[in-house]
C-alpha cells in the first residue's frame, strides 16, 4: 500500500522511521517532509490547505492512507475532504478536531459529561477576564488562549501582575477567546489512546517537559524532550483516566454527531483527587511520538488503517518495549522567542554510532550541508532498561552532535532520575 504522511517536524519524522517497518508499505510520500524524512520517503511539494490538490496527488499515486500529523490540517478540515472522496485518513474530522482546536469547546464537553479537569470560566474580553479574575479564582491561575497555539497558548500566572500581562497580550486586537482555570496541583503526565469512534486501542504514556529551561523553569515551549513510560501513571491511574475521563469523552463526541477517529492524545494532571483532563490534542505529540515510535512493537501502517476504517476493535492489543525511551530536543539559539536560522549542525553520523536514532525537525539542506531552519531544530532518542539509563544513551549521542547556534535542556527525565526510577 502506498501511504501519504502530512507534515514536516519530529513527530512525523518519527513515523515515518516506524511506517517504513510495516510490512504492507510500498511507496511511503511525505508533503512538505524534512531532510531526514527524505531518507525514508518521497517528498512531495503538497500544500495541505489545498484540499483539492491533496485528493488529487493521492488518486494519482494510488494511495491507500493518509497520515495527517500535526493539528492545523486537522482544524482545517482536511479530514473531511479525504473522507468525501472515500479515501482513508488517519486523523478526526474538522468538527472532531475542535478537540484541540478551541480549549473552551473541551472545557464545554467535559461540563456535560462529567469528566474530571479543572474548573474555568470562558471570557471574550478583557472586562469578562477582570471578573473572573476577581470573583472566581485565587492566584496563581492558568489563562489559556482559546485556539490553536503550538503548545506555548499557555500562561501560569503567580501574581495579579502576570495574569494582567498575559491577559494584555491575548486581548490586545480587543475581541479574543480564552479560558481562565484554576490551578492544579500534581504531576503531568500524556495518555495516548487510538479510537475509531466507538473502540479504544491504549497507545502508551509520557511525560514531557514544557518549559525551556532546566529544572522545568522558564517559558513554556513545544517540549524540550520527554522519556516513555511516564511510570507516574500507574496501571491503576491510567485505567482510571481512560474509563473516567477518555471513554466519556468518545461516548459523547458519538452521540453528538462528532465521532472521533484517530488518536487522543491527552495531557493530565494526576492531582490527590485522581486524574484531571488538563487538556486534549488531537493528535500524536512532539516529542512525545519520538519515545512512542522507539517502544512500539506493531505494525504501524496496519493499527492506522484500521482506525481509519473504524475496525479498531479487531485489532489485538498495542504491544510496547519494556525499556525506557528518552528524546532531548535540540533547539536552535532563541527559542522559544525568535529563533536564529541557519545554524550549522554536524555530527548526526557520530550520533548514530554513540547509540542514538536522531529524529529531524526544524532543518533544511544548504550549500551541501544541514542547517537549522526552525524552533525545535532535532530531537536525540535512545533507549535503556531505566530513565537513568536512557538518559545516558541519550545525551552521550547529543554530545557527538556539532550545532554551535544551538542548546538543550541537560535535565530530561529528571523526576524519574529523583525516584531513582
């Protein structure tokens, strides 16, 4: 079968390193792809806006699946025009995606079906924030733009003074949608369900690690590495949040007309009261998906398609390494601000042979060699039979790597390393 994969970051780099492994692929393409996709696919000049283009590149090449891989396509609506033209997809339709795509639609979702998150109050102006602020929160608070914004819409504000800044910059067109939660206290953690509306296929656990600086510390990013399993969520914990918080909320998108097809991925807070839905993405996770793709022990191509052809329920049981997975993120100088372009980066081979897989991101080939080109710039993957251990594998490939225009955080797995985990 021949497979589109959308999209050009870690994540889908990550599964394209796995799809590669299923026996039943023939031709892998990837639009717009990266230069380390290009080792494992044809890369193809596709414009996912384009909806009418993309249907029209996969009757030509006769593809059998299409693996959207990160949230705007999905937003967009993309997965709705595939599915019109009675072709696979794996990833939810455009009403599915508001999952992800607007936080007070989910925040709205889990009020009527009782799950379990913090409690919020949606605004759409500064003079609503200023209520909520003084009549139903106490400090610190978490203000969240209400749409789409590359893991970094977040703000925890401490003081009056930070929820005033971060309620300036989001309102400061006039107009805009937000949500303002109470603060949670406890543990993060990312639970990974597939589902094709009606059957839930667990996918595996993580943790990642949000903020730029070390020590968890600094402005939240798109993740700056993240290790699998995240042992913090127990068998007991996990099942607690698939049955309380996951499964009613398939149940629900069902019976509202909006099933969900593709794979949950959602972010919790183990709080002493149980998990709490802290949010949903509507896809796999970067970098989380570099750890994932490292433990899974299945065919990929064939779990999607059966998602995508809602015969979920067919399949047996994910099947994961027992070994830990650990990826460091090397970013490129600035991140999570305005990141310098065009670093050189050398030393992937080395890399390689000191144990690592390294998974490309933000880089692009020029004048013969690879350079950064964004943010997120490489993310360095090993594994071992603990945290500790990956984490050693991990960084001594990082090591080998030249990318002087570059950092990462030296830390990744740190709570577990704590537990002695």
């Amino acid at each position: 079968m021949n497979v589109l994969l959308l999209g050009s970051g870690g994540r889908e780099h990550a599964l394209a390193w796995k799809l590669v492994q299923s026996r039943g692929l023939d031709t892998l393409y990837a639009a717009p792809g990266n230069p380390g996709i290009a080792r494992l696919a044809t890369l193809v000049p596709l414009d996912a806006t384009d909806h009418a283009a993309v249907v029209a590149f996969v009757r030509a090449q006769d593809v059998g699946l299409v693996v959207i891989g990160p949230e705007a396509p999905l937003v967009d609506g993309l997965a709705d025009s595939l599915v019109a033209a009675d072709i696979p997809v794996f990833g939810p339709s455009k009403a599915a995606a508001q999952l992800e795509g607007s936080k007070g639609f989910t925040k709205d979702l889990c009020f009527r079906a009782n799950i379990p998150t913090a409690g919020y109050v949606r605004v759409r102006n500064r003079a609503e924030a200023d209520v909520a602020l003084a009549r139903t929160f106490s400090l610190p608070v978490v203000i969240k733009a209400d749409g789409l914004a590359a893991g970094k819409g977040v703000v925890i504000a401490f003081t009056r003074a930070e929820a005033d800044a971060a309620l300036d910059a989001l309102f400061a067109d006039g107009e805009a949608e937000a949500v303002i939660e109470e603060f949670l206290e406890g543990e993060e953690a990312s639970l990974f369900v597939l589902t094709d509306g009606v059957a839930l296929m667990p996918f595996g656990s993580a943790q990642d690690h949000k903020r730029v600086g070390e020590g968890d510390t600094g402005p939240n990013t798109g993740g700056m590495g993240a290790y699998s399993p995240a042992l913090v969520l127990t068998p007991e914990l996990e099942k607690r949040a698939i049955d309380e918080i996951v499964a009613p909320t398939v149940a629900t998108m069902a019976a509202e007309g909006m099933p969900f097809s593709g794979v949950l991925y959602a972010g919790l807070m183990l709080t002493p009261q149980g998990p709490k839905l802290i949010e949903y993405n509507a896809r796999f996770g970067d970098p989380e998906t570099q750890v994932l793709m490292m433990r899974f022990q299945g065919d990929l191509l064939a779990t999607m398609l059966a998602t995508a052809e809602g015969r979920l329920g067919d399949m047996p049981a994910a099947r994961f390494s027992d070994e830990t997975a650990l990826t460091v993120v090397m970013a490129a100088d600035g991140y999570p601000g305005t990141p310098k372009a065009g670093g050189s980066i050398v030393g992937l081979d080395s890399a390689q042979a000191a144990g690592g897989t390294v998974f490309h991101a933000g880089t692009r080939i020029a004048d013969g060699g690879l350079v950064a080109s964004g943010g997120r710039v490489l993310a360095v993957t090993a594994t071992g039979d603990d945290v500790a251990t990956a984490q050693a594998n991990a960084y001594r490939a990082v090591e080998a790597i030249d990318f002087a225009e570059g950092f990462y955080r030296r830390d990744i797995g740190w709570r577990e390393i704590a537990r002695g985990a």
